[in-house]
C-alpha cells in the first residue's frame, strides 16, 4: 500500500514539471556587439532593453518573447555573422515557428535614432509587434 501512495504522490509531483514546455514558437530579439563596445552601441543595448521591458512584459515573462544579449566574438557565436549577415552592432529580431527560425529583420534604422529615445521605443515596439502578430 506504501508503495502505491508514494507512486501515486510522485507521479502528482512530476507530471506538471514535464508538462511545462518553453514555447516553440516564439520572437527573439537579439542584440549582437564586439569586444570593442563604443557609447553608441551601449546605448543601443540599453535603449532596446528598455524598450522591450516597458512594453512587452507579458510577453517577455510567457515566453512568448526572449531578449538576448551576445558578443559575437565570443567563441561559438562567430556564426551569428554569417547568419544574420551582420557588419555592425546590431538588434535584429526572429520569428520562430515550430521550433525553426522562419524570418528575421536587421532593425538597421535604431542606429537613426540613437539621439531621440522614443522614437527608438516606438520603432523597436512596433517591430517587435509586428512579428508577435506572426505567432
């Protein structure tokens, strides 16, 4: 009897851990820098963090949406260049469906509004919207 209340509690215990999958479709909002970090691109890091953090916190805390920060000179990450074609820092966003990056933009123009935060904001915010409209 011990045994069948203890298989009965375990499987209670572990069946809602497996059940909890991260999404497999999702955006990732990637910001992509070097060794080398001038105050523009630090700037552009922070911009975009603030931008996704004000106005995707739902998304951001389902899984829905994922902000990762990452050097590519960082050993491994070198492909990053080749598949994103990438020349300079760089905030690029991914959809992806099924487990499979199907589309990404290079958001070239945040470099156009390093000097006016909002419109920085608004531009991240509505491509971001636009590729969560996607999901």
């Amino acid at each position: 009897m011990k045994k069948v209340i203890l298989l009965a509690l375990s499987l209670v215990l572990i069946v809602p851990v497996f059940g909890q999958e991260t999404p497999k479709s999702n955006v990732v909002a990637y910001y992509f820098h070097g060794n080398f970090r001038c105050s523009n691109c630090l700037r552009i890091e922070q911009y975009s963090k603030e931008a996704i953090e004000q106005n995707f916190k739902d998304e951001l805390s389902s899984g829905k949406l994922v902000f990762k920060v990452i050097n590519i000179e960082t050993k491994g990450n070198e492909r990053f260049i080749q598949d994103y074609q990438l020349y300079t820092k760089s905030l690029v966003i991914s959809l992806v469906k099924d487990g499979k990056e199907v589309k990404f933009d290079n958001l070239t123009k945040v470099w156009g509004f390093l000097w006016n935060r909002q419109k920085f904001y608004d531009y991240v915010k509505e491509e971001i919207t636009k590729y969560l409209k996607e999901l």
